[in-house]
C-alpha cells in the first residue's frame, strides 16, 4: 500500500510485455494482490505478454535461461547462461520451475486470471500486438475483458492514485 497518507493507491494498472514464467507471474501475483488489498487492478497483455492470455500457450510458458543473471542452479550456485543453449534444458528448468510452484500451491496462469476478474480486476488485451501475431478475441482465454490499444488503456487508468507498473 502508499506510504502517502493523503492520496493513497487507489488503482494499478499492469503491463506485461514479457512471456515468461517469472514475467507473467509477477503481473498476475501483483495484481492478484492488488484486488486482495482492495485496489482497482488492470492487466494489460502486449508483445510476447500475450502468451499468458492465449489459451494455446498459456499452459507452455518457459523460464528465461539464457541472458537471465539471476539463474542459479540447485544448491544456490550461478546458472552458467551458456548452458541454456543446450537442447532440452530450458525444457528441464521450466519443469522444475513448475514444480517447484506446484509445491507452493501457486496457482496455474489460469487460475489466477480467474482470481484477478473474481475480485474485480479487469484484464485486457493489446491491439496492436494481436495484429502482429494474427490473433484474436476468441484465442484469448474467457476472462480477458477486451483488445484494446495502449491509447485506451492509458485512458482509463488515468486518475489521482492510479500506478502504472511495467513489468
């Protein structure tokens, strides 16, 4: 929550332009707890961020192995990045990551959209990128509320306390 007592967050809107699974869900994990919290929350989905909303490839989301600094392998030492390129290994780290998720009992990407819009959050769409990737409305899983262009969206996140975070 704002530490500014006088105008506190009263809404955020969350872009999401990357698709991996550590991308993806630090959108939904912050705008799942924005509408927990009782701010407004708007997900916009653009770029390689459509992943996450299109049903055929929200259930395939891959961890960043490759150019990812932060990667470390089992027991806390540095993921040597040229590993990545190996066949299969990306493959190997994003099952594990998945796993690892399971364990914590996070939700699936689609039993957070479900959460998101069951609180209120709204969740929509890039034109733009869904021009370029040839896709529409009915690739989109159900709770995406609607394709909109970045000059839409703006529009409606604007307003004293509103956040625009970008990940």
């Amino acid at each position: 929550m704002s530490t500014n007592k006088e105008a506190p967050l009263k809404k955020v809107c969350i872009i999401c332009a990357k698709g991996s699974i550590e991308d993806v869900y630090a959108t939904l994990v912050m705008g799942n707890g924005a509408v927990m919290e009782g701010i407004e929350a708007k997900l916009f989905f653009t770029f390689f961020g459509l992943d996450a909303i299109t049903k055929k490839q929200m259930k395939k989301l891959h961890t960043a192995t490759v150019g990812n600094p932060a990667m470390r392998m089992p027991g806390g030492l540095p993921f040597p990045s040229i590993l990545g390129m190996i066949p299969g290994v990306e493959a190997g780290v994003s099952a594990m990551m998945r796993s690892q998720m399971e364990k914590l009992d996070i939700p699936t990407v689609d039993e957070f959209l479900e959460m998101i819009t069951a609180g209120g959050g709204e969740i929509y769409a890039c034109k733009l990128a869904m021009d370029m990737f040839k896709l529409t409305k009915e690739d989109l899983h159900e709770e995406v509320k609607a394709v909109l262009t970045i000059g839409e969206f703006y529009e409606m996140a604007g307003g004293e306390g509103t956040q625009i975070i970008f990940t």
